[in-house]
C-alpha cells in the first residue's frame, strides 16, 4: 500500500496535505519518494533551523541518543540543565520550563499568569490580540484571537479577551475594561498572515503592563531561535518581558517547548504546580543546546543579509503587491491566490506555504545564498500574469 493511500486509510484528516511524499534531505534540499529535489522555504514551518540533517545537529542529537534517551524529572540530567543555562545566560531570563511544544509552551505561560494573578488578588483575565494565533489546546485556542479556530470546540476556556493589533487608544480601552493580569502577543502575527506589530504598539503594551503590574508575555514560538534575525524577535524593539515562549526551531527538527521566566515571575511555580513527562528530555535537549549555541551574531547577519535579498529581488516584481515579516520569517501578498503560487513553486522544485493571503517563506537560516536566489526566482516566474 503506497504511502497516501496508507494516510487516508489510518491517519486523521486533520492535515490538508499536498500530494507530496517527502522522504529525505541535505541542507536547503528536501527530495520526495520520486528522488526530485526541492529547495525548502518553509523548514517544517519554521522548524528545520539549519535544514535537513545538518552533520553538526546530528552528531549531538546522536551521541545523546546513544547514552541516554529519557529518564523521568524525578531526577538531574545534564543537557536539559545547559539549555536552560544558555536561555537564562543569553535572555536575561532567570528560569525555564521545557515542554514539548508552542502550545504547551503558552499553556505554561498562560498557568503562570493565572498563579501570578491569584497569588497577588487580580483579575485572572488574560488579553491577547485579534488575529493572533497562540495554539490549537482548548485553553490555548481560547487564547487566539481568530473566530475561525474556535468554531467546533465551544465552550473554551473562559478569562480571555482580544484586541485589535497595533491599536493604542483599544488598548488602553482594554485595560479599562478588563484590568488584565497578563497581555500575551507575537512580534510577528505569523498565522494571521505574518503581520508584525508596530514599535509604538508594543510599547504601550510594555508601558501599560508596567502601569498596572500586568504580565507581558511574548510568544516566540515562530519568531524565535534566530528567525527574524535575533535570537527574540522582541529585542529588536527594545522590550523587557516577563515570560517568553519558544518551540519550533528550538529544537530543530525535535519537539521541545520552553517558558522563559523573569526574575518577577521565577517561582511562581513551586513542587507540583506544573509538570511533563517528556518535558526537557535529554536527546531534545542535546539539539538545541547545538542550535542555540550556533545562533551567533554572524550567523543573524546572515540571516538579515538572506531577508534582504529576498526584499530586493521581490520588489518591483510582476504579481508581486508586498512583503511583510521580519528576519526569514516573511509573507508576500501577490495578485494570483497565494495557494496557485505555492502549487506552481512545488511544480517547479520550490517549496513554500502559506499564511492567510500570502505567500510564507520560512527558509533555513543557513540556506545558501546561490539557493535562495534560485528559489526566489522561481517565485517571481510563479507570481507573474
């Protein structure tokens, strides 16, 4: 039985797939079932930070595979101990809680604003912005500011609220109303069409969290791990959180999820307060102390220097209404349908996805640069009349 027909046979329709079967890789270069070779501009959606079995990766995630694969937190074991010594050592942050993905991740942060509210007698409501996307949890869906995901699964859980991006006088609005504990927001709306947010808004956020001894919680689920051309995207707008969420390219290409907490919010939690079984596993855990000790400031320029290229060649362009993103994290808006695009690169061995109306490039932050030209002009040929 071929792989597709396996997939509808067993396998939960959850998943709208192209009817691609990808079955290996190196580097930028993804190859299906049929031996064709693509250049990859999504990297797993984000994960894939250095591509497909990049030799440095696998040499970590193999050397701890074969000495220790999982043990319970009932006991220390050393590469979760590191990651969590690099993120503290690199953030500012002073403590992490490793989980095995971005919703889990918001799940802890969510939890932490909830104890941080009750311990100091606030409001338990938590604002988030329209057109965010935070996760596909029943808690962590209550927390996206989409109508669309929520259709199916109500009730949610209650204590959320949502206001329009980049809008400073419904902000304010909004902590008149609900007197948050907690404002939880992406630098990059990536789900809602790789939107980023104004420096002025996030300001006002920070200012008003501060005002009112709110929680500023930054999911950098998608932006983080070097994406948009610093380790978090929220350091480019000059901001101190209180908790910061990661996954995807954490890892990359393992599952791992990490709530960054600050001094204000280090122990909040306490013995039997929150847990995960997988949670910080060792081999996890081994990839991405590889990944994030690689995320140097020259690989970011790297990154910036990819995202520059990318503008440039796509500026002008026949189709082409606009890009938006930041870093390699980036959408374009085209005049054909978005998902036309993508089927024409696949056609023509580029691999892109999208984001609401756009096209998304997520490409590794170490593509080469010959590749990533020959990727974008494939683009251009796809986006023109």
């Amino acid at each position: 039985m071929k792989t597709i027909e396996k997939e509808n046979k067993y396998i939960a329709g959850t998943y709208k797939r192209f009817p691609l079967e990808i079955a290996g890789g190196k580097g930028s270069i993804a190859v299906d079932s049929d031996g064709k070779e693509y250049i990859d501009l999504a990297s797993g959606i984000a994960v894939n930070t250095f591509g497909y079995s990049d030799p440095e990766w696998t040499a970590a995630v193999t050397k701890q595979l074969t000495t220790l694969q999982h043990t319970s937190n009932l006991y220390y074991t050393d590469p979760c101990c590191t990651l969590a010594e690099i993120l503290c050592t690199k953030t500012g942050m002073k403590k992490v809680f490793f989980s095995n993905s971005g919703a889990e991740a918001n799940e802890c942060a969510i939890k932490a604003a909830r104890k941080y509210a009750e311990k100091n007698g606030k409001q338990t409501t938590i604002l988030t912005l329209e057109n965010s996307f935070h996760g596909r949890t029943l808690t962590t869906l209550a927390a996206t500011g989409q109508d669309s995901f929520h259709t199916d699964f109500l009730p949610l859980t209650e204590g959320f609220c949502h206001t329009p991006a980049n809008d400073i006088a419904a902000l304010k609005t909004a902590f008149d109303v609900y007197s948050p504990c907690a404002v939880m927001f992406e630098i990059v709306q990536g789900e809602g069409g790789v939107n980023p947010l104004e420096l002025e808004f996030v300001k006002a956020i920070e200012e008003l969290c501060r005002k009112n001894d709110a929680l500023m919680i930054v999911d950098e689920v998608q932006t983080g791990n070097g994406r948009c051309g610093s380790l978090y995207a929220y350091m480019q707008y000059g901001i101190s959180p209180d908790v910061v969420t990661t996954a995807k390219g954490l890892g990359g290409g393992l599952p791992i999820g990490a709530t960054m907490l600050s001094d204000k919010v280090q122990d909040i939690f306490t013995y039997g307060s929150h847990g995960s079984t997988f949670g910080g596993n060792p081999v996890c855990c081994a990839g991405a102390v590889n990944i994030i000790s690689r995320i140097t400031d020259n690989l970011l320029d790297g990154v910036k220097e990819r995202s520059e290229l990318i503008r440039s060649m796509l500026s002008g362009s026949e189709g082409v209404v606009s890009v938006s993103g930041l870093g390699l994290m980036l959408g374009i808006k085209t005049e054909k349908p978005a998902s036309e695009i993508v089927e024409k690169c696949i056609k023509n061995g580029v691999l892109v996805i999208t984001a609401k109306d756009k096209v998304r490039l997520l490409p590794p932050l170490n593509i080469p640069l010959e590749l990533l030209e020959k990727a974008v002009n494939v683009i251009i040929d796809a986006c023109k009349a």
